[in-house]
C-alpha cells in the first residue's frame, strides 16, 4: 500500500470550497514574510558563543553537563557512566563510536570490568527493546543540537533505535561542538536540504530535551516521569 492516498481531492475541493475560491494547482510559491524573526535569533554567534547559550540552558532543564576533547572523551566517558552506576549499556551501531576513538572503552575496558554492552541489531527485532529496557544508561551521538532549549536532535535508522534513547534509566549525549546551532529553525532548515537533495531521511527524528519531565499538573515540574530520570551532555569541543 505504498503511497496510496484515500479521497485526496474531494479533501482538499472541500478546503478550497471552505476558503471562498477555487483549487489551485499551480503557481503556487512560498511567500517572503516582511519580519522573519526566527532568524535573528543569536544570528552572529560563534560556535563558543552557542556552547555558552547551551550550558546555561542545560542547567535550566536538569542536564549534567560536561566538556572535553576528542583525545579525553573516553575517559570523561567512563566518568559519566560510572558516575551513573555503571551497566547495563545501550548503544546505536554508529560508526562515530570508532571515528572518535570509543571502540578500545566499548569492546575492551567495559568488557573486563563485566559491563554489558548492547549495539543495536536490527536482526534482534523486539529483543533491542527489550534490552533498552533493562539498561541503565543508553548512549547516543546527537545529530544536531540547538542551543536555546538545550535539545538534541537524533535521527533514527535501522541501526539507530529511538528506544535508546527512550527507555534506560539514563541517557548521555555526546555532542560534537559542530552540531550545535541556535534554535529549532536551523535544525529545519538542514532536514529540508537533504529533502531538496533528495536524501532518505530518517525513520523518525527525536528532539529530546533533557531528562523526561512533565509540568502539566498544576504547572509543578517533574523530572524523570516518563523516561531517562537522568540525562548528562557530553560536548566535544575539537569536534
């Protein structure tokens, strides 16, 4: 049943009927608003100047936050996960854990101290859920991060659970100082180029602030309700 829409134009001849005018299909282009104020928003700062915005926000929404290099960021790693109480660990099957020099830590350090580690297979079906559900701390890169609520975004894959996320105790990010951009308006425009280029885009793509939270009764935030109770943000700063 792939692209099959039901009932298509009786839809959209009804909303047309509804505005006063008949339906057009043609010459239809995106008008260029006077004011756009969504991209003025910390429009001039530096890469150091959204890192700054960020770790302030990310105090605001119960982040742990924590810098380092490329060179340190197995070690700081390891600080974060044993600071978290160790294993179970769940991981994406993401390259960038080799390009930034995790796989000694990942296969080797964590192997002998008897921590379970689980890389995503999307052969295992449900048994990746369910993994993610009995883990402590999942660990994801972030794809993009925006500064100005402290979200990172990920996109998912067949080897890119959202469950990762989702479902351990706790969650760290580890956040390429290059990813981060202002707000959610950049993060908009990057998934509409890879739609323009004609790109697959992800299966699903997450914004996840922090640690889940709720502040619908009575306005009173909770933190860690409906997910991770934790969440700390590993930036690397040479990357």
């Amino acid at each position: 049943m792939s692209e099959l829409i039901q009932n298509r134009e009786t839809f959209l001849d009804n909303i047309a009927a509804s505005l006063g005018r008949s339906r057009r299909t043609a010459g239809v282009t995106r008008p260029i608003y006077r004011y756009q104020p969504q991209y003025e928003v910390l429009k001039n700062a530096s890469q150091t100047e959204l890192l700054d915005v960020l770790k302030t926000q990310s105090k605001k929404i119960h982040v742990d936050f924590f810098e380092t290099t490329n060179e340190g960021l197995s070690d700081k790693l390891n600080e974060v996960v044993n600071q978290y109480g160790g294993g179970p660990i769940s991981l994406w099957n993401d390259e960038r854990f080799s390009e930034y020099g995790l796989t000694p830590l990942l296969e080797q350090d964590w192997t002998n101290k008897q921590i379970d580690v689980h890389v995503w297979n999307p052969e295992l079906g449900k048994e990746n859920i369910e993994r993610c559900n009995q883990a402590n701390i999942g660990i994801t890169f972030s794809d993009i991060t925006l500064a100005e609520s402290g979200t990172v975004v990920l996109f998912s894959s067949k080897d890119k659970g959202r469950s990762v996320s989702f479902l351990p105790k706790h969650y760290i990010a580890i956040i390429p100082k290059s990813t981060i951009v202002p707000r959610m308006t950049q993060a908009a425009l990057q998934i509409r180029k890879k739609i323009q280029n004609g790109e697959m885009l992800p299966s699903c793509i997450n914004f996840i602030t922090g640690p889940s939270n709720s502040a619908d009764i009575e306005m009173n935030l909770i933190v860690g309700v409906h997910g991770p109770v934790k969440a700390a943000y590993v930036i690397v700063n040479d990357r």
